[in-house]
C-alpha cells in the first residue's frame, strides 16, 4: 500500500473519534453489551495501541528487524484500567492526540524507506 493511502485512511480515524463528541458521559461509560467494554474502554484502548505504536514500533520498523512480542491482554487491561480515570472527552483528545503523532512520523519516512520489508 502506498504511504499516502496509509495516511488517508489512518486521518479518517480522527473523524470517526470526533463523531463520538454525541456520546454522553454515561453512554460513554456504559458497555455495549453485558461483560463488553464501554465506548470509553474501546477508545482509550486504540489510543494506547497507538502510542506503543509510535513510541515502540515505529523505531524498530527498519531493514532487518524483528518486532517482539506484545502480551496483549495485560497492555489491553492496562489500557481499560486507565479509561476509568478520565473524562470521555479527555479520551478523546488523548485519542486524536495519539493518531496525530503516528500521522507526523509516517510523514517523515522517506518513500525509500517505505517499502523495505522488515
């Protein structure tokens, strides 16, 4: 895929997140189904994917390298935990905050770069 197609689609992600500003809190914080997670769970759970993203994989996608493995149910549970802490609206700044990030660093590769298998 090329690295303008990547960003197109990975910038819609900040509108999807924007169109949840009709939430209320409660809607927020209410699962959406017994034993789920609520919207603000899901929310800040593809927010902190997306940090570990730019903060611990995108410095190791180069030439050569192999990515190490996540555990995935303590980093999600970590993340869920950390909805409960904060407002929705502050979820979801943190979650466009979070995507803008990645957005700035894939800017920065070079197209050279860009299609080296790591």
């Amino acid at each position: 895929m090329k690295k303008s197609e990547v960003i197109k689609d990975l910038a819609k992600y900040k509108d999807w997140v924007d169109s949840l500003q009709l939430l209320s809190e409660q809607q927020a914080n209410t699962p959406y189904q017994e034993g789920k997670w609520s919207p603000k769970e899901i929310v800040m759970h593809m927010a902190e994917w997306d940090r570990f993203t730019c903060e611990e994989r995108l410095p190791e996608m180069q030439e050569g390298n192999v990515l190490k493995d996540v555990p995935f149910e303590p980093f999600n549970e970590e993340a869920a935990r950390l909805a409960n802490g904060k407002t929705f609206e502050e979820i979801l700044t943190y979650a466009k905050e979070q995507r803008e990030r990645i957005l700035e660093r894939l800017q920065q590769v070079d197209e050279t770069e860009w299609i080296k298998e790591f």
